[in-house]
C-alpha cells in the first residue's frame, strides 16, 4: 500500500473540484426555464416547500417503511399508522417545517397523507412481491464527464430477471401533454439502470395515487440511447448559459406558484448577481452537485 493512499490531506491542499451532476428534476427545470434552473442550480436559493410537497415527501417516505415491514403486514391499517412518525422524522431533520403545517393543520394534514396512502392499495398488491430497493440513490457517468444522478423511489425484479422502474405521484394524472414530461423523468432513470446494470428496464411505472391512475411504460435499448443523446445536449445547452452567465425566463402557467417570481424579470423583478467575484472568467461559477431530488 502506498504511503500517498494512506496519508490525510493537509488543510494546505486545493479541493479536489466537483464534477458537474444533472439530476431529472434539474434537466426539467432547465427544460421549463432556464432561469428557474439558475436559481435552483447555480444560486441556490432557498425555497418553501409547499403544503403538497411536503404531504409528497410524508407518503414516499411511509411507503418506504411499508416495504420494511414482512410481506403479510404491508395491508392498509399499518400502512396509515406510519405516516405520523414519518412526519416526525422530517421534523427532527428540519425543525422549521412546523411553521409550514401549524399545530391546527397538523391532524387534517396528516389525515390527507393517511388517505393517499390507502389509494396506493388499490392500484398494487405489496404483499405479493418485495422491491429489490426503495428511495435508491442511483449515479453514473457518461464518457464525457457528467454524471447523472437521481433517487429512484422503486426497483423491482421479477422472478425472471426483469426490472421494473416504480415513481410514486402524490399528485393527480396529467392531461395528455402532460405525460411527456411526466415520462421524462422516467426515462432519465431508466437509462441510468441501463448504464449502471447493464439491463434495460422492462417497464416504468407510474402511480398516481390523488385518482388512483397507473402509467405504465414500455422503453427499449434504442430509445434510451437516444435519450443519452438528448441529455448530453439538454446538458450542452446548461454549459452554454453557464459560460454566458446567461439563464432566461420561461413565463408560462407554473409561474403562479414559484418561490422566484418576486425576482424573474419577466415579472418586473431583479435576479441577484451571478454568483462569483466580478473578476472572475464568465464560467468560473458552475452549477453545484445535487445533493437529493
């Protein structure tokens, strides 16, 4: 073993630097505005999340204990006995989300989060089968240096070998122009499990669980090497504002609900300075690691 392997970096030593990461909620954001993206990616700045996000992020992480739990107790009453604790925990982790859900709303809301849960019966059968992984970290690297990143809610593998892509919606099933965008996202990770497995997915799942509907998709290796390509150039165009410092709205509907439009110049807002001193190369300042989706 080599003395260099072993030694602890001295404080001295320049950062090793971070390559750039494109998670699918980022390359949607860019694909929807690009200076949504700015403020999400590059600026960071922080944002509220709002009473369904938060409801989102409480049935995701109860449908995860769910699979914890053994085959024949994944049935409705303990499912909605986890949605508490599962709130809990994203209490003790961000203290200030108390001020999202007041003590008044606390029982509603959770009494919304138990009901989403007990939809999600009525579309699968978790006693049948136990995931391969929930809530799983996935990362790769294409060739040219830019990692893919995501947290994908479910894998399943069939008996037989297959692989099964599962996303958990907390909202309702979109309008036909919608489904593109919704498959986006899938398709992002099922590449992702084609470049890290080596297998191509033989379904991605959509469960919608506000109407009970199930968009069930069926890619093949073609398609998701297509799709490489257009994330290598959604991602090309992200370099390219970036070494513009050059992040333009996208007004359109969505715009009634995001955080930044008290700074989006298409509604007579300022976006603050580009982050990075003004001396500084145009694309010293690069869009930072994600660290969840």
């Amino acid at each position: 073993m080599s003395t260099a392997a072993t030694t602890p970096p001295t404080d001295d030593r320049p950062a090793a630097p971070r390559t750039p990461a494109l998670s699918p909620s980022r390359a949607a954001d860019f694909k929807r505005c690009p200076l949504l993206y700015r403020f999400r990616a590059i600026d960071r700045i922080p944002e509220v999340p709002s009473r369904a996000q938060l409801r989102g992020s409480v049935v995701h992480a109860a449908l995860e204990a769910l699979f914890a739990l053994p085959a024949a107790e994944r049935r409705p009453g303990p499912a909605g006995e986890l949605v508490a604790p599962a709130w809990q925990r994203l209490l003790e982790e961000a203290p200030d989300l108390a001020d999202v859900i007041g003590p008044g709303e606390r029982d509603r809301f959770l009494t919304e989060a138990r009901a989403l849960v007990a939809r999600y019966f009525a579309l699968e059968d978790p006693t049948g089968f136990t995931p391969q992984a929930c809530e799983l970290r996935v990362e790769t690297e294409l060739d040219d240096g830019l990692r893919l990143r995501g947290f994908v809610d479910r894998i399943d593998i069939s008996p037989q070998g297959l692989v099964r892509v599962v996303d958990y919606k907390t909202g309702r099933a979109p309008r036909e122009t919608g489904e593109a965008a919704a498959l986006f996202q899938l398709k992002f990770y099922a590449l992702m499990v084609l470049r890290t497995r080596g297998v191509v997915p033989a379904r991605l799942r959509l469960l919608y669980l506000a109407d009970g509907q199930v968009l069930d998709y069926t890619p093949d290796g073609d398609e998701l090497r297509r799709f490489e390509g257009t994330v290598r150039a959604l991602w090309a165009a992200v370099r390219t504002a970036t070494d513009a410092r050059d992040f333009r709205p996208n007004p359109g509907p969505l715009c009634r609900w995001c955080d930044h439009r008290v700074r989006c110049p298409a509604f007579g807002g300022t976006a603050p300075p580009y982050p990075g001193r003004s001396d500084e190369p145009a694309g010293a300042a690069r869009p930072e690691e994600e660290t969840s989706e």
